[in-house]
C-alpha cells in the first residue's frame, strides 16, 4: 500500500524505529508492537479511504483476526484531506472518530513570551528517564493506565537511542516539567512526538519555548528541511505551535473503540 499521508508515512517510519512491526497486505497495512498491545496507536489497521457502512463489518471482522488478543479498535485512514464526515460509518457504529490538524514548518521564532527559567536538554541517563514515566503518569489522557505508560516510555527511550533524533525536556532545577520528542522520519523530515507537560507547570511557556528549542535541533543537527506535527484542533496547545511557525498542512483521520472498563 502507497501511504499518501504525511502524518501516517512520518507514524510508521517511527513505529518501525521503535520496534513496532507494519505488515502490508496490499489494500491495507497492519501495524503491531508486540511490547505494548495496549497501545492503540502502536496496533492498528491503517486504510486506504474512508469504509462505507456496508464495508465497516468486514474491517471490524478484519481488525479482531489481525489482534485476536486486543480488546480495542482502532483504524487510520490514510489520505491527508477530509474530515468527520468522512468517518460517519465509524461514529454510527460506537466508535470515536477524530479529525487531527497536521503542521509543518520550514522555519520557526521564539514564542511570544518565552520561558527563560528553564534549562533544554536531550534527556539523558536512568534519573531523566525515571522523571518522564512520571510526567507520562501525571498525564490527563492515558488511556490504559500505569502498564501502558511503562511500556511507552520504555519505547521513547529505545527510539531516542537509535541515534536519529532525541527526547527533550524542559528543566527547572533538576525537575522535568514539559518534554517532547523529534526524530527523523526520512531526510529532511523529521516528526514530533507526544508533547508532555506536567499538569501544575501549564500556562508558564514551557511548551512553546520548548518547541522552538527543539525545532532549531531538528534544523541545525538533524538536517530537516521540514518538521511535522500533528495536533488536536480543538485544544489550547495548537495555539502553541502556530506562535512559533507551525501552519496546517494535512489532516489526519483515525477512528478507535475503547474497551468497556470491567467491574
């Protein structure tokens, strides 16, 4: 399968990076990552359009063969164009459906209140690592507990040691509050990856002085010519990555089903 998307073909280099296995079967791709299969995003079915409710069945029959042990749905849908119209048939049938906004910059400036108290740095050796499963626990939006974090910060650390990009985070003192991840997904592109930050240091410019920081590595030190980042449209953080540079280019359409919490 020919992946148009930006965002998914920038996903999948990165998965693969860390660990994760992409099968293509022709008309779809089958992503797992066999050390965390709590991990929607890391075990998915990428397609090539949006499904037709008469076509959805097939795909739900499809995904619960491919991960026989996974409680969860979830698709992508590949293109770069649409939005949530496109995913109606998902909706109708209980799904989540959502339409991500994915930026790109060529160039980037300073945030217009940058954060001057902090140092930014690669994260670096077990105390640093510790600290990110910790902001990764802090979190509001994890969605299979305390197991799921361990094992995406397991993969953050492997990706971040295969020498194509780094974890960066926002120190004040020797406390990480804010992190994010860039690494290159092909030359001259390089993706973002979860932007953390710690839930009582919001709204202190962290974020934004730290996406800055980090862009300039990605065009100084990694070589890229164009960085991507995909956001939510709707939260306050994609005001962040305009005021820096950042300018929509594509969206990213993905559908999920979360497991019904036993007890």
């Amino acid at each position: 399968m020919d992946v148009r998307s930006l965002a998914f073909r920038t996903d999948l280099a990165l998965l693969r990076l860390a660990g994760s296995e992409v099968d293509d079967h022709g008309s779809f791709l089958a992503v797992r990552t066999p050390d965390n299969p709590t991990y929607y995003w890391g075990n998915f079915l990428l397609l090539p359009r949006p499904p037709t409710t008469e076509e959805l069945p097939a795909w739900v029959d499809r995904f619960r063969s491919t991960y026989p042990r996974s409680r969860h749905l979830a698709f992508g849908v590949d293109g770069g164009a649409g939005g949530l119209d496109d995913l109606e048939p998902f909706r109708l049938a209980g799904l989540e459906v959502d339409a991500s906004s994915v930026m790109t910059a060529t160039s980037v400036h300073e945030p217009p209140r940058p954060n001057r108290e902090a140092t930014y740095r690669p994260l670096s050796g077990d105390d640093d690592w510790r600290q990110q499963l910790e902001l990764g626990i802090a979190g509001e939006h994890e969605e299979s507990g305390q197991e799921f974090v361990v094992a995406k910060t397991a993969a953050e650390r492997t990706l971040s040691e295969r020498g194509v990009g780094a974890w960066w985070g926002a120190f004040v003192g020797d406390r990480l509050l804010a992190s994010m991840g860039l690494f290159s997904a092909s030359p001259g592109l390089a993706r973002f990856q979860q932007v953390k930050t710690h839930p009582e240091a919001r709204g202190r410019g962290l974020a934004g002085t730290l996406v800055h920081r980090v862009s300039r590595y990605g065009f100084e030190e990694l070589g890229a010519a164009t960085l991507v980042m995909v956001a939510d449209p709707e939260y306050l953080a994609i005001r962040v990555y305009r005021s820096v540079g950042f300018t929509d280019a594509e969206v990213q359409l993905t559908a999920q089903l979360t497991p019904a919490v036993e007890g």
